[in-house]
C-alpha cells in the first residue's frame, strides 16, 4: 500500500522536496535515512549527485526508496513529515505511520556510529557553530587549514558545511568523532548558560543567532571579490585601506576599529543611525566591509550587535517582489528554522542589538529617493523604497546601518540622514607592500615586484588602488618583464592582465605573439558585448539568456573573467558576474572600439554625460548607436539611466585605448578607418568639453585673481587626457584656460589623478596658484605633481597625508624654480624632519613669501631648524605654525631669528604650548619689526607677566595692527584691565 501511495503522489513528493530551489529539504530526508540505516554511503553518493538537477536527484531517492519496498516507503514518509512544514508534511503523513522516526539500536555505540546515528540532530546543532568545530579539530591534530578551507567553501550553506564536517570526522577515525561529540555536548550546555545569564534571549533566537554567524562566516571567510575564484582566506590576504573621517583633523590618519568607525566619533548626526563608508571604484569597499563581516561572526568585533545581516545592493537589483522587512531579512539572509515571528519580534523590541549592511549602494538601479515614506515593518514595498527607508530611519529606527557607496552616489538628499561618513583612500605606501607580500610566498619574488614599482613611481601610483595592485600582484611575470616605465595608465594595467588570462588558459604555454587580441577576439567581443550592455542599462548580474543573447559560451566564461554569482530572483538559474566592476568597464571599452556595431557616436555618448544629466534622459545610453538585432533583452526589458560613475570610467578606458600606442594593436581586429573616426571623436568630445569647463568660470572681484574652482568631472577629463597619452591635446585644452588660480578641493585627487593633472598642467602658458586641499595627494601624488611644478607659484596642500619624504622631493624640484613663492600644508603629518629642508628652502630663496605648516607635529626642535633659515631670509611675509608643539624654546628661537625682519606680516604661533617666556620672545619682533602686522597667540598658556611683555612692545611699534590673545591662563578681570590697555590686544 505504502509503495503504491509513492507512486500516486510522487509528483506532490517531488514538488514538496524541491520547493524553493532549495536541496536542503531532500539532504535532510537523506540524513534521517541514513541515521535508521536504511541508506548507505554508495546510496548516498548515488543520489546526491554534484552537477546534477535537483529534481533528478529527487527522483534517484524516490525510485530508490520504492525498490527497498514497503518499509522503505514507510520510513521515507515519516522523515518527510519531520522534515517539511506541517501543511506539507500532513499530506504524506498516513495514521498508519510513526510520526517520528525510532532510530535503531545498537548494544554499544561507537563515536564513530553515534556520528551517523545522531546525524540529523548533530546537522541542526553544527551549522550554528562551524568555526568552533574546525577550531577544536584543528588545535587536537585531526583537521588541517586545507580541511577546513575545503568545508568552509561559501558555496555550501551552513547545513551543508555541517554535513561535510561528519563526513570528513568519520574518515579520520573514532578519536576525531569524539572530539566532535564532546564539543557539541559543551556548546549545548554553554548555551543553556547563556539563556540563563540573559533569559531574554530564547532557545530559537540563540540557534537563530549560530546559523546567522555560521551563514555570515561562509560568505566572508574566502575573498569574494576581484580575486574570489581563487579561494583565497580573506584572513592571509586582507590588508588595511587608508580611512579618513571629513573635516576631523585630530582622527584623520589613525587607524580605526570598526567599534570606533560605528560608534560616535566623528558623527555629524546623533539622531541618524547610517555610517557611509564611500570610496572610489576599486578603493576597497566591498573588502573593507567583508572584513566587517567576518570580524563579527567570528566574534572579535561589534559584539554588541547580536544580529548582523549583509546585503548586496547590486543582488538586490535582482528582486522584483515587493516584500516586508521581515521577508527582506530572512529570505535574503538568513531564515530561521522555527520561531521566526518570535525572532523578528527581538529585532522590532531592540533595534541597538542589530546591524544592517548594504554594499555597493550606487549600484542599485533606482536613486536615492526620499519621496516614498513608510513606517511599518509588516508593510509591503519594493525593495528600493525599503532601503531607503531604512536609511533614512523611516523603518527599523535604531539599528544601526553601513553602507557604502562611490562618492558620486551620494547626494544632499541621502547625506541629510547620515550619522557619520568615513572615506576610504585604498592602499598606503606600507599597505602596497603588506598586500604584495602577502600575495607572494617567495618573499624574493615580491621583493622584485617592490622594486619594479619603486622603479616607476606612476604605477606605484595607480597601486594605491587595491584592485590595481591586484592586478600587478596577479601578473607580476608580465610586470617584470614588460621593462622599467612601459607600464603608465590604468589602460596599460588592464591590458596586462587582459593577456596574463588569456595567456593562463591558452593550450600553448610559451610567450604569446604580437596577434594574442587577434586570436582572442571572438571571446573579448562575446564578454565585451555583455559588459557594454550591462553598463549601458546598470546591470551586473547576467542569466544564462542574457549570456546566450550575446554571443558568450562556455570556453568564454572559462577564461575566468566572469564568476558566478547567486541571483535571488532566479533561484534555479545559473547567474554570472564580472570579476570587478572595472573590468566590466574594460572589456565595454573594447567592444566599444573594435565592435563594427558601434559607431562614433557611441563615443560621444560616453562623454556628454553632463547633458544626459540635464536633460535627465531616461532609457539605455547606447541603445541608438547599435542595430535593434543586436541589442539584448537586458537593454530592451529594463529602461533605465546607466549610472554616470560607470560610464566615466568606461569613457576613461576609450581613451587609453584609442591612444597611438594602441594603434597596431586593432588594426588586425577592426577597420582602421572606424577606430580612426572614433579616436578624432574622442579628442573632439574631450576638447569640448573642456572648453565648457573653462567657459562657465565667472569674471573675477576687482582686485581679486581669476580663479577656476573645477569640478570631479573636469579631473575625470584630464584623466581621460592623460589616459590618450595626447600631449597635443592636452597643450591645446590648456592654451585656452584663462586663470590664475586653479582650485581643485575635494575632488578625490590622488596619486592617480596627481598624474594626469601634471602631464596636461604641465601646459599651461603662465604660472597659476594650485590648490588640491583636502584630498590624498600623499607622498607619491607629490612626486607625481614635481613636472607640472614650473607654473605653479603657489601650492595648497591642506589635509594630504603628506610626510617629510614629500617634502624632501617637493623642495628638491622648487628650490630652482623663481615662481614657486608659497606653500600651505596644514594638517598632514610632517615632524621636525621636513623642517631642515625648509630651512634651507628659506636661506637659498629670496623672493619666497608664504610658509604655512600649521596642525602638523613638529616641535621645538623643528622650531630651531627653521629659525636658521629665517636668519638669512630676507623675503618670508606669513609663517603659520599654528597646532604644533613648539613651546616656549621654539618661540624664542623664531623670535631671534625675526626680530629685525623687515619683511614678515603674519605670524601665527596659535595652540602651541606658548607661555610667558614665549611671548616675551614674541615682544622682541613687535618691538623692532617694521613690517609685522598680526601677530597670533590663541590658545596658548600666556599668563599675565607675557601680555604685559608684549603691552609693552606695542608702544614702541604702531604699525602692528593686532595681537590675538584669546584662551590663554588669564582671569576675566585681567583680561578686563589688559583691553584698556591697548585696543590692538584681542581677547
């Protein structure tokens, strides 16, 4: 009877099995099995087939089971009615049948046999506390890291991880099965502890909580970004991006705990409960918050969170339903076993104890909006208006959000919600070569890859990027060997590694020939078609169709460009993605170039993105410039504005590849009249649009400087310039800037940009003042603005991350020039060490006025350095040393030094640790300077013997117009009595 039922209700058995897409249903019927004894390994590995579809397995266990015959039949129904939900399980479940499985007996037991035995149990209990498991096998000799890696892999889920973990126990022996045995007998009663130390927190949340962490560790243990397909453990590889909390100098340049980078440090919000972390392409973001993640499940951070759940804004692109909060947190995560309305109800009671995380924010299809309010977390929506909400705090006030994002994604509208933003600059010189080392095991062979860097400063540069020094990290063979200088442009870089993987996979080992595009062009025009589409509409999630539409095959995906990606809204399907986003952006650049599909104004799309903003266009950016057969469903189906950043890093790589250099390259892969009509296009868009750039600069103030305060986009232009390797191009663009002062503040400038902005400044026809304050310039950006230097008569440096290395190479260059007349480094982190090079800078330089080194770290000592160049200095008009340390020695010794100045008119000495002796010091220069004019001592500890030293100066000298005196160890009455002194004194 039981066998017949089978047959009759097979369909409904198969369906119940594989609903979702999900084999978790079927893995767990087996393990109940295989705990009677009514299957055995080979059955097993009969039926659980890797590759193959999950309803062909299915159907294996049932036409396995029916041959077993009728007691068979009659256990397989019990473990399907434990196993499904209930309103499933009743329709298989007979009144003739046990309703829980007996599992069969054995007078004694061996670990070994209790391990299968109490398999289905043990699965449940494990797939909570993996990490703790491995650790404990690890440390008693029977597991290896290999082992361990090898269960760990994030495409099993954590059930999945559990069942691997038994298998692999049981090869080991009986002594391994113990230790697993007892370890799970220790985590029981430790969490029984736990419930009773905090009774608030259920048996279902604590299991909830295991599985989230187990689930958490599996997708952050192996990095999964550019280098994923690797394997690599995100612990041996991860290195530490630079981090700067905005307009906090006293927290710029140290290193922050993820404690500090949630917490209140920085906050510019208390009521907001978003942290931003922004970066560019490539900065590290995506690593930065795996690490985040991993961190917390591995308990070493953020353990005041209880509950973290990670999201893939460019996954979540993939949903269409419109769902809850409680649906969005436990389908796309992580979902409870039992008690999910109890869990979810933890969550809505202490919103503090949980953590969202949202990556890749500019890579959601939909902009930031703010119109769509919703408050109520049973409340339906797309997924778009609940993440903003979230955000925003409409929904789930109090739990705390990370987010990043590309700086461009981030407008007034998301900022106004933001408790705090942090940036992350990539890479330091030390974390260049902490990554390298670490990428290498030969420590001879990253010592040669470091000094091929340290051989060409402008791809030291571009390895400030992580996923740059990836890439040489990668082809480091290639590197060494490509000769000292060749490699110069981010496009040289992505050709590298463009032919290290072709070169990886080719049949025939040796050095490719000078035809390796030629014979890998139907591969870069498949992967070049589905990047350019995809960055056209703002996909980067591709199905199988999607894939098909464009040309692109198996051997294609092979060549390890594309991975594999989990796509929730096709649960069935296999997805892919590109390797990084930059890539995509490479491989759209070519096809741009060598596809005959593509026309010019393909090109001048890519560069009118101003005008598509404008204009606010909706709908694909290329789908005019392709034949309707050619287009994909991707581009048809979804009307959508491809995303600005994108395409400006798409238009970048245009240009690096349409440079001369390139020439021969295409000319067997593409008509040399086509790609000679799009390189004139590119020079003709890039002209122009620097010559907007230049139009819209307003007419100065009478008596001011003209001044250009450009733009981001106007540095992505000089890139794309400096990326064409055009020097006429980029004379003829400077010829036309009219301006005196160019101001380049917060555009992001870095050693990459330091780059392209003195290959195109290095033009200009009369010297112009420079400022690239707050941005990260660094030490390496300075060398790399050192050409540009002789028509710049004055640099701003604020806020740079520059050291006294920079220095020594800046004043080397200056030193010879006449323009070069001041220089601003406010708050970055010279010591004493930069001063001597100062020093001589003053004692060499007549005709140099402006010094200012305020809010670094020197001391007294720096304070004597300078003062033996101020002796012979007879040109200096403003010294700002304000927030250093020099004290009272170093005030005298300035003051000797300019006490007979004729030229200095601004002095400041504010937050110094000036006392009485100092200022008397200072009261020399009043007294005999004919020049003086301000002289600052706030926030020192002046007391009144000081002030009345310098009342006294003040009589002898009325050119002096003020003395700031403000916060010093002075009482309200004294300060009362010394204003009537003299009027010049400032309190």
């Amino acid at each position: 009877m039981l066998s017949e039922l089978l047959l009759k209700r097979r369909a409904e058995i198969l369906h119940a099995l594989c609903s979702g897409g999900s084999v978790e249903h079927l893995e767990r019927v087996i393990d109940m099995l295989l705990a009677q004894g009514e299957l055995g390994w080979e059955d097993c590995q009969n039926v659980l087939v890797p590759g193959r579809a999950l309803y062909s397995n299915a159907r294996q266990l049932l036409d396995l089971v029916y041959t077993k015959g009728a007691d068979s039949c009659e256990l397989f129904f019990n473990a399907v009615k434990q196993v499904l939900p209930e309103a499933l399980g009743d329709t298989f479940f007979l009144s003739g049948c046990h309703s829980t499985l007996d599992y069969k007996e054995k007078p004694q037991r061996t670990s070994t046999e209790e391990l299968l035995t109490q398999r289905p149990d043990l699965v449940l209990k494990l797939q909570g506390c993996i990490d703790g498991a491995l650790r404990v096998l690890v440390e008693s000799g029977h597991f290896s890291p290999t082992d361990c890696d090898g269960i760990q892999l994030p495409i099993y889920t954590p059930s999945q991880q559990a069942r691997r973990l038994l298998d692999h126990v049981r090869s080991k022996g009986e002594s391994a099965s113990l230790v697993v045995l007892q370890y799970v007998q220790q985590s029981l009663e430790s969490e029984s502890s736990l419930e009773q130390t905090n009774p608030s927190l259920t048996k279902e949340f604590v299991k909830y909580q295991k599985k989230l962490r187990s689930s958490v560790s599996a997708q952050s243990r192996f990095l999964s970004t550019y280098g994923g397909t690797s394997h690599m453990p995100l612990d041996d590889i991860y290195t530490e991006v630079q981090m700067e909390l905005p307009n906090n100098s006293a927290d710029n340049y140290k290193s922050m705990g993820f404690e500090e980078i949630i917490g209140p440090v920085g906050s510019v919000n208390d009521d907001a409960d978003t942290v931003l972390a922004s970066g560019e392409a490539g900065s590290g973001k995506s690593t930065w918050l795996q690490r985040l993640h991993l961190l917390w499940s591995q308990g070493k951070a953020l353990q005041d969170f209880l509950l973290l759940f990670p999201f893939s804004c460019r996954r979540l692109n993939s949903e269409q339903r419109d769902l809850s909060v409680q649906e969005l947190l436990f389908q796309h995560c992580c979902w409870p076993d039992r008690g999910q309305e109890e869990i979810f109800q933890f969550i809505l009671d202490h919103p503090h104890l949980v953590l969202f995380t949202f990556d890749g924010l500019d890579e959601l299809k939909q902009s930031f909006a703010d119109e769509h309010r919703i408050c109520c977390p049973s409340q339906r929506a797309p997924v778009d208006v609940l993440l903003f909400n979230l955000i925003q705090g409409s929904l789930m006030k109090g739990v705390r959000k990370v987010v990043t994002s590309r700086p461009e994604a981030v407008g007034p509208a998301l900022k106004k919600h933001l408790h705090k933003e942090i940036h992350l600059k990539g890479f330091s010189l030390s974390g260049i070569d902490c990554f390298v080392r670490k990428h290498h095991s030969d420590p001879n062979e990253a010592a040669k890859v470091l000094e091929s860097l340290q051989a060409n400063t402008a791809l030291l540069g571009l390895c400030h990027s992580p996923v740059l020094c990836w890439i040489v990290s990668q082809c480091h063979k290639e590197l060494l060997g490509c000769g000292e200088g060749s490699l110069q442009t981010i496009t040289d870089v992505y050709l590298m590694i463009l032919q290290h993987f072709f070169q990886h996979h080719s049949t025939v080992k040796s050095a490719m020939g000078v035809n390796w595009l030629q014979e890998n062009l139907g591969t870069v025009l498949h992967l070049g078609q589905l990047a350019f589409e995809g960055i056209s509409n703002s996909s980067y999630i591709f199905s199988v169709t999607d894939m098909e539409t464009c040309g692109v095959t198996e051997s294609d995906i092979c060549m390890g460009f594309l991975i594999q990606s989990k796509d929730m809204s096709l649960a069935n399907s296999k997805c892919c993605e590109f390797l990084h986003i930059t890539l995509q952006c490479f491989l759209a650049a070519l096809f741009a170039i060598l596809s005959r599909n593509t026309g010019c104004s393909a090109i001048s799309k890519l560069f009118e993105l101003q005008e598509m903003k404008k204009k606010r266009l909706r709908g694909t950016c290329f789908g005019a410039c392709l034949n309707s057969t050619n287009i994909p469903n991707i581009v048809k189906e979804h009307s959508t504005m491809a995303e600005t950043p994108n395409l400006q890093i798409t238009a970048t790589f245009v240009s690096g590849l349409l440079s001369q250099r390139y020439q021969k390259l295409w000319i067997q892969c593409s008509s040399s009249v086509l790609v000679e009509k799009k390189t004139k296009q590119a020079e003709k868009c890039l002209s122009k649009g620097m010559q907007q750039h230049f139009r819209s600069i307003p007419q100065p103030v009478q008596g001011e400087k003209k001044s250009m305060h450009a733009m981001p986009e106007f540095v992505w232009l000089i890139k794309c310039i400096y990326e064409m390797q055009n020097s006429r191009l980029a004379k003829d663009a400077m010829s036309k800037l009219e301006a005196e002062h160019l101001k380049l503040t917060y555009c992001n400038i870095g050693p990459v940009e330091c780059t392209a902005l003195a290959y195109v400044l290095q033009h200009l026809k009369n010297p112009v003042g420079i400022q690239l304050d707050n941005n990260s310039v660094g030490d390496v950006g300075v060398e790399q603005l050192l050409p540009c230097m002789h028509i710049c008569n004055s640099l701003y440096l604020r806020n740079n991350n520059i050291t006294d290395e920079g220095i020594h190479k800046l004043i080397d260059k200056v030193i010879h020039l006449q323009n070069f007349q001041k220089i601003a480094l406010f708050n970055n982190r010279l010591t004493d060490a930069c001063t001597k090079h100062f020093s001589y800078l003053l004692k060499t330089r007549q005709n140099f006025l402006s010094l200012r080194l305020g809010n670094n770290n020197i001391t007294a000592e720096g304070a004597k350095q300078l003062a033996e160049g101020l002796k012979f200095n007879r040109s200096l008009q403003y010294l700002g040393l304000w927030g250093n340390k020099i004290g009272n020695e170093g005030a005298e010794a300035l003051a000797n030094a300019l006490e007979n100045s004729e030229s200095i008119v601004w002095l400041s000495l504010v937050g110094n640790g000036v006392g009485s002796a100092g200022a008397c010091a200072m009261s020399n220069i009043i007294r005999n300077s004919t020049s003086l004019e301000e002289l600052w001592l706030t926030e020192n500890c002046i007391t009144r013997t000081g002030v009345e030293s310098l009342t006294q100066a003040l009589k002898h000298n009325h050119h002096v117009k003020s003395v700031w005196l403000k916060n010093n160890d002075l009482t309200s009455a004294e300060i009362e009595e010394m204003q009537q002194t003299d009027s010049r004194l400032v309190f």
